[in-house]
C-alpha cells in the first residue's frame, strides 16, 4: 500500500500507528515531518500535494 494512502484514510496518528506497527507518537512525528517537507498546512493538503508529485513522476 503507497505510503500516501496511509495518511488519506485513517483520521488520526493513532490509526496510522496501528497500520505501519508503530506507536501513534512515531506516526504522528512522521505526519509532521512530511507536512514540512510539502510545505502542507494539514494532511489532506500533504495527500494532494503527493498525488500530484506522484503524476509528475511517472
């Protein structure tokens, strides 16, 4: 499963945690670190933003 859709699915770093077998504070450090990155202000802008850079890749 892309990365990516781990973010657009679960409402919290709780769910993404218990999907990727991480804890949900490592989640939640891993969301930051990607909004950062995209220079997204939330996790819905981060999962449009890398829908976009995937198009843009292949």
């Amino acid at each position: 499963m892309p990365r990516s859709r781990n973010l657009a699915g679960p409402t919290n770093s709780r769910e993404i945690g218990e999907r990727l077998f991480i804890s949900a504070k490592t989640a939640s450090v891993h969301v930051s670190a990607i909004l950062r990155k995209l220079g997204a202000a939330s996790r819905t802008e981060a999962v449009f933003l890398g829908g976009q850079l995937a198009e843009l890749a292949t």
